[in-house]
C-alpha cells in the first residue's frame, strides 16, 4: 500500500509585520507573496510537478485587515486545484489596526473548552465567507491544541486535525498522545494526522518542516517511511517560509529546499502519494510508524546549511 503525503502550508498574515505597523497592504504583499516565492510561486511549482497539496488558511486577521486578503488566497488555491483547510492563530481575536500592541491570547490552548470551540467555529466561518469549502481539517497556529481541541473540531463535524507535534510536546503541542506518534490514529472522536518528525539526535526530536530539515534529512525521512511503508508523511511549510524574516528577499537555502522537495516527491509518487483531506483516503490507523533515527553526519550538515541561512540568506540584500 503507498504511503499518503500531506504536503502542507500554513497560510497566514504575519504578526511581526502587524506589530511593527505596516500597511495592511505591505503586510499582505509580504506575507503571502513575499520576494515572487510565496503562494502564486509555491501553487506553479506544485503544479509543475503534479502534487498535490493542502493549504491550512488562517481567516482570523481578516478581523483586522479585511477579508479581501483571505477571498484573494482561497481564490487564487482553488483556481490552482489545491484545497483550503482551517487554520487558526487566536491573537488576532483582540487585535487593533490603530493599536498594534493589542492582542488575545496567543496560542489556543489557553481557552476554555467552550472558547476553544467558538473561536473554532469563528475561523470556520469565516474562512467560507471567502469562499471555501466547508472545511474539513484543522491545524492549530503555532501547533497549540490539546484534547479540548479536538472535542471541540469533533463537535462541529471535523474529520481530521494535524496539530500533533512531539517535537514540540508538551507545549505548545498538548494533545495528550506520545511524541514519537507520527501515524494516522483516531483520537477524541477525529483523525489526527501528526506532523512528521525524525531524531536528530538521539532521543531529541525535530519535525518535517522546510526550514527545519535539511534536503538530505529530507531525502532519507521520505525514503523511510516508503520502505517501511508508513501511513502517511506530513510535512509543513509556510506560505512565508521561502523568503527572509522581513519577507523582503528570497531565502535561497529554503526556496532550493522546496524545489528539491517537490522533485523528490514528483520521482516517488508510485510510493508516496500526495493527498488532499477533502480526499478522505483511507487511512490506516494502526500503525505502529516510528520516525527516522539520528544521523550524526546528516545533523551536521544541515546545521552548516542552517548557519549559511541565518547568516547569508536571511541577509541577503
């Protein structure tokens, strides 16, 4: 059986660009379409390579800057055949756009049982005021959920949530399963898909996003899961992530990541297949999936790619 791929984004505004007081314009330019490689790059070159991919859209600082941003990204990931699902950053609940320093609670699991589900289901809303489909699987800004979260995405009909993190358990990623669970696995009445990760050191986790992993780690995280024939491999990226903090430059250590993701994606697609949510594949939920362990050489190489990219691309003028 082929292993499922969720090739994820999450899809925001960000907060530093709101608190350092841009226009909401400029905060919208750099958050979405940062440098020519944000959304409207990330959707050609997925189409390039015939993936598929879900982008989990943060509909809260429509609160604050408008919904157009967020019908505008909805639009512009349908028209490319990839799906929207629900992300969800709190914050923006209590935020000013003539005070910038105002703000909620940042991460979600410091509400209530019954906050948690009627913020849920605000974002829900919203997010198909702008035209979305219903949507059928959550991600927690900042990975931030627990089992209240999950009772709560249950109740309003959810199928899945890809919060769980184990490199980031047991805050601010709360839900109460272990940290080396990456398959699939029915919890609190939905499916969680957790994000994948894989020992960089021994005992010491680190998950499957861009910026995290290095090309190689990435390589042989894939080449893993397909020879042991994993449930599903869960990746994240950000519509952002492929540009410097200040979402003024490309990121040329990130952006070769991407490409070279897809690629290595596109030549295994008879083993690991890139799905959508909405798809509701089936999914085994019994697996015992374990991530990939530590590789001295592997860590070493990607810390020195990771110190070129803090030092060259994140500076780049």
């Amino acid at each position: 059986m082929a292993t499922r791929v969720f090739l994820t984004v999450d899809t925001e505004l960000l907060w530093r660009h709101h608190a350092a007081g841009l226009p909401s314009a400029e905060i919208v330019a750099r958050s979405l379409e940062p440098a020519g490689v944000g959304i409207a790059y990330q959707l050609a070159t997925l189409a390039e390579h015939r993936l598929k991919a879900t982008f989990f859209v943060d509909p809260m600082p429509a609160l604050v800057h408008g919904i157009e941003h967020v019908r505008a990204v909805v639009a512009a990931i349908l028209a490319a055949g990839q799906e929207v699902q629900l992300h969800l950053h709190p914050n923006w609940i209590d935020a000013k756009a003539v005070d910038r320093t105002a703000h909620g609670r940042f991460e979600l699991i410091d509400f209530s049982a019954a906050e948690q589900r009627g913020l849920i289901a605000q974002a829900r809303d919203l997010l198909i005021e702008a035209g979305a489909p219903a949507p059928v699987a959550f991600r927690s800004g900042s990975y931030s959920a627990n089992d209240a979260t999950l009772d709560a995405l249950a109740a309003l009909g959810f199928a899945y949530d890809s919060s769980h993190n184990g490199s980031e358990h047991p805050w601010p990623s709360a839900i109460a399963l272990p940290v080396r669970q990456i398959a699939p696995v029915a919890h609190r009445g939905v499916t969680e898909v957790p994000v994948t990760v894989i020992e960089d050191r021994a005992g010491r986790l680190r998950h499957f996003q861009l910026c995290a992993l290095s090309v190689g780690e990435m390589r042989a995280a894939l080449d893993h899961a397909a020879i042991r024939d994993h449930a599903a491999v869960t990746i994240v990226s950000h519509g952002f992530e492929l540009a410097n903090r200040a979402g003024t430059q490309r990121n040329t250590v990130h952006v070769r990541r991407f490409e070279a993701l897809c690629a290595m994606l596109a030549a295994r697609r008879d083993t690991l297949v890139t799905t959508h949510f909405a798809e509701r594949a089936a999914l085994p939920l019994d697996r015992a999936d374990t991530p990939l362990g530590p590789s001295l050489w592997r860590t070493r190489r990607r810390q020195v790619e990771q110190l070129w990219s803090n030092l060259v691309a994140e500076r780049a003028a």
